[in-house]
C-alpha cells in the first residue's frame, strides 16, 4: 500500500518507538502541571541542620576525615 506517494513502513521498530513516545509523554505530563514548593518558616530556615554526633565522629574517624 501505498501514502502520499511513499511505500507503507509496518515495522515493529516504528511502531514500538511511537508507543515509546507516547507513553513517555503520558507520564511526563502530570510532572507538567505545577512545581510544589516547600514551606519554611524564618525559624526553620535560619536553624541549625548538622550536629556533629558520636555517630558522625565515629564515620569519620573511621573513613579517615
């Protein structure tokens, strides 16, 4: 069979490469939609976040840090 003049391609590799597409763009587009921001508030932003803790020491000392 014959389309606008070019010979008709029912390969597997064709048709598995346009199921690939479209599920990749199926799973892509609720990703899409929004971006979720973390809330913090100025407390929880200027805080502390490492402690140096027997168990951190021990990992280094260990690991030769």
């Amino acid at each position: 069979m014959e389309k606008n003049g070019k010979p008709a391609d029912p390969s597997r590799r064709k048709f598995f490469g346009v199921l690939g597409g479209a599920s990749t763009a199926a799973l892509a587009a609720p990703l899409a939609v929004g971006e979720a921001e973390a809330k913090e508030s100025q407390n929880d932003q200027r805080k502390a976040r490492y402690r140096e803790t027997d168990h951190v020491k021990t990992f280094y000392r260990t690991n030769r840090y």
